[in-house]
C-alpha cells in the first residue's frame, strides 16, 4: 500500500493558493489591457497570455502532484 496515495497528493498540489491566485491575475491582466487597447490584436495576445498561463498551471501542478504522490 502506497504511503501516500495520488488523491492525497493531487489535493495537496491543488492545495498551492499562490500560484492558482498568480494565473488569474496574470489572465485577467492580460484581458484588462487588451480591453482598454481594444485592437483584434491585443485580444489575440490576451488569449495567447491565457494559454501560456494555463499550461504553466498545468505543467508546474502536475510536476507537483507527481512529486508528492507514491506510485
């Protein structure tokens, strides 16, 4: 039996409030200023700011979650 299972370990790295508040403000930033420049462009790069953040999140949770969890 593991001695620590991967639910444990997945709420455990779901558990990091920094970095999830750090995404949202980055996301929401990122649409802040696209609106107030309001160009198709700046949307885009808002939306490409959104995706980067995202996989970031992912990929840095998961490293987390793989590093607390005992296959």
């Amino acid at each position: 039996m593991p001695e620590r299972p991967a639910r444990a370990a997945l709420r455990a790295a779901l558990a990091d409030w920094p970095r999830h508040v750090a995404a949202v403000v980055l996301v929401a930033g990122a649409f802040a200023a696209a609106e107030l420049l309001a160009t198709p462009s700046a949307r885009y790069g808002a939306y490409l700011v959104a995706f980067a953040v995202w996989m970031a999140w992912f990929v840095l949770t998961a490293v987390e979650w793989l590093r607390r969890a005992d296959f």
